[in-house]
C-alpha cells in the first residue's frame, strides 16, 4: 500500500475513535484457542451477493451447524457451483438483490453477510444516511437489514471503499448502519495475519443489534506457512506457460510493477481475472523432460552420477594448450553419446546436465481455492476460467473464522 494511501484509509478510520463503539486499536485477546459458548447452536444464515458461499464453507470448517434461509448472486456460474456445494433450495435462491423482501425473513436470521460493489452517493442537501444510498446495491443490502433485522451483520468490501469519493462512501455507510439501530466496528483486515499467505485487505464492518454487545477485533497470528505449501503435487501440462506467457510475466516492466510474482511466499491479493490474463502469482518448476516417460525426480538420481567439484573444474575447463574445446551444458540438441563417458571428459565432448532450466506455471484453480481458505472438499464444477473469477471474488475464508470465533457466533444461534 502507498504511504498516501494508506494516511488517508488511516486518518478516515481514526476519526471517529472517540466514539467508544469502534474498539479498533485495544488490546485484543487471542481469538484462535477460543472455545464456543453454545456448540450446538444452529446458525440461521443469509447472503447478499453471495459469491462461491465464504461464510458457509466457513461454518463448515468450525463444524457449526447451519441453516442456509437464503443467497443471493446473478451469476449463473456461481449458482452452479454455490448448489454443488451447500443445501439450499431454489426458493431459496435469488438472482436479484432487489427482489429480496426483507420482512419475510423478520427476526429469522441469526447472521446476514454480504459486500457490494463501491458507488458513490449523492449526498447534496443530504443527511448522509439511508435515504442517501437509494440506487445504489448497498442500499439493497441496508434495506433487508432494515426489514429483516438480522441479530449480527457483516458487511465486507475491497480497502478503497474507506477513501472512495475522498471518504463520503464511507462515512454514509457508517451513518446508514447506525441510523438502523446496529452497534458497529470496523477494520481493515489482511488475510496474512489469519493463516493464509496471501496478501488480501479488506474492510469488514461487524454489526449488532444488541448495542450492549462487546465486540474486539481478532488479532494478528503469526504465518507459518508460505505459498509452496499450497501447492498441488501433480499439475496438468495446460497451466504451464507458453513463450509468450512466460516473457509477459518476467518482463522488468511487469516485476516491477508487481503486476506478478513468482514463487513469492505469500501470494499477491487474488483478483477474478488475474490468472486469465497473465496477472497475479507464478511458480517456477525445475524442467522436467517433454517425454512424459522419461520424467524422473532428480532427487532420486543416483549421487555417484553427479560431478565432484573437483571433476566439474576440468570438464567445465575450456582445455589445454593441445586441446581446445567450446564449453557447453544444457543442450538443446545433444552432442554424439560416446562409449567412453564413463571417463568423464570435458563439456565441449560429452553432455552435462546442470538442473538449472525450468517452467513457469499459473496458479490451478484448486489452489486459489486454498489460498482463499477453501478445502478440497470443495467442489468444482465450473470451468477453469469460472473457477478462478468466482475464487478471485471471494472473501478469504479464515477471516471468517477468526471473526466468528471471535464474536462467539454461537451465542446468536438458536
């Protein structure tokens, strides 16, 4: 984040800190060895602009039972993989925001999430609330808290949403929520201070609509894991780089501009259509041979066929004042295989290998879904270029978590 930047999300987010509800920069206690007051609470759940179900998958992974009262997104495609993976009917389902009528689900809803798009609101002759958000995807989302009256929101979008129109989205949303009677807190959360590497900010606003509830933002915990580790093992030869590709994605213009990374350790904020277009994370794998039956893991090479130091300077040398020899490794065309290799001559006469040469490769779709905090239990049935827009749009499941276990979500089930 740049330094301007990052003054203003700060001095927006400090400017009301006299105000004792927005308990952000208190000592916080750790969120993670918290145990649930009320474990066999069932939460009523309902989403807006629901995406690939964040806050679902999370409950499953808390082992939390959950009833899904309804879910709303217009995207075929993430219908498609929202019903392969959560119980919900089609009455439950909604295409449009804007047909939701929230008193139907009047005092049925233990939590309600969603995060719409950005948009400015006029705010001329205004009193900066409510009624400022009409026409605009948030004031659907105010509007069903309105008439359903949730007992917990969350209302999540991207860190721009702080200093957008130089803060009045904001500040509008802020007033709008209190104007409904909730008690609010919000903070800009980053999903590398919960257990994923990727570096993902969002602001999170949480909700209550017993204004007595005490609520503290979940601390930071340290990463012990990095990218690598979400890696599959065997990966289709389709997600490797051609030329093109991999000149794009290692061009100084590009690393330099942090439009890509590879084999970064925690992985670039995940975007619907990064890994579509070049943009975003990349590994580099040692080359493997093109002849699929000839791949061998070079750790299981023998040690006795690799060079001694001793013997790497004389094969590498370039010869003697008698001989002279152009020194080469790697070639893409080998020179004749002679009977007397064993001997080990020189690298202008036999071929050596040095490892050094490998592929770039995109990030597969099942990984994103694990640096999103999905696990393999997840279902894919979309296609690949679906599949990463729905985990590029999706909200990183183990903030969720932590702010579940944080809140004690239990309390607010039935």
């Amino acid at each position: 984040m740049k330094k301007k930047e990052y003054a203003e999300i700060k001095e927006v987010i400090n400017e009301e800190l006299n105000e004792p509800q927005y308990n952000i920069f208190y000592e916080k206690e750790n969120w993670v060895d918290k145990k649930f007051s009320n474990p066999s609470a069932k939460i009523r759940l309902a989403t807006m602009f629901s995406g690939i179900g964040s806050i679902e998958h999370a409950l499953q992974r808390l082992d939390i039972s959950s009833e899904i009262v309804f879910a709303c997104d217009n995207d075929k495609h993430v219908k498609q993989s929202y019903f392969a993976n959560y119980e919900i009917s089609e009455n439950s389902w909604y295409d449009d925001v804007t047909q939701i009528d929230g008193s139907k689900y009047e005092g049925g809803i233990d939590l309600l999430v969603g995060g719409s798009p950005c948009q400015s609101f006029s705010m001329v002759g205004k009193r900066k609330g409510f009624e400022d958000t009409r026409g605009t995807l948030f004031y659907e989302f105010a509007r069903v808290i309105k008439e359903s009256q949730p007992k917990v929101f969350i209302f999540e979008n991207v860190k721009g949403l702080v200093n957008h129109d130089k803060g009045n989205t904001f500040k509008v949303i802020k007033e709008t929520f209190k104007e409904l009677g909730y008690k609010i807190n919000y903070q800009l959360l980053n999903s590398k201070d919960f257990g994923i590497p990727q570096h993902r900010e969002r602001i999170f606003v949480v909700g209550f609509r017993d204004i007595d509830t005490e609520f503290q933002f979940p601390e930071a915990i340290p990463l012990e894991y990095k990218m690598q580790d979400f890696l599959e093992d065997y990966i289709d030869s389709k997600y490797y780089l051609k030329e093109k590709g991999v000149k794009f994605v290692t061009s100084t213009k590009n690393r330099n501009k942090r439009y890509t990374q590879i084999n970064g350790d925690i992985a670039l904020c995940q975007k619907a259509n990064q890994q579509f277009n070049w943009h975003g994370d990349f590994v580099f794998e040692e080359a493997e041979s093109d002849f699929n039956d000839f791949i061998f893991n070079v750790n299981d090479v023998e040690e006795k066929y690799y060079l001694s130091e001793k013997t790497k300077a004389y094969v590498l040398a370039t010869g003697t004042k008698s001989f002279k020899t152009t020194v080469g490794t790697d070639l893409e065309i080998a020179r004749p295989i002679l009977q007397s290799m064993h001997k080990m001559h020189r690298s202008g006469v036999d071929n050596y290998v040095t490892h050094n040469k490998g592929k770039i490769r995109k990030l597969t779709p099942r990984e994103c879904l694990r640096l999103m905090g999905f696990k393999e239990d997840f279902k894919q049935v979309v296609s690949d270029t679906q599949m990463y827009r729905q985990a590029g749009n999706s909200i990183v499941v183990n903030v969720f978590i932590a702010l579940m276990k944080q809140m004690d979500i239990t309390k607010f089930g039935v």
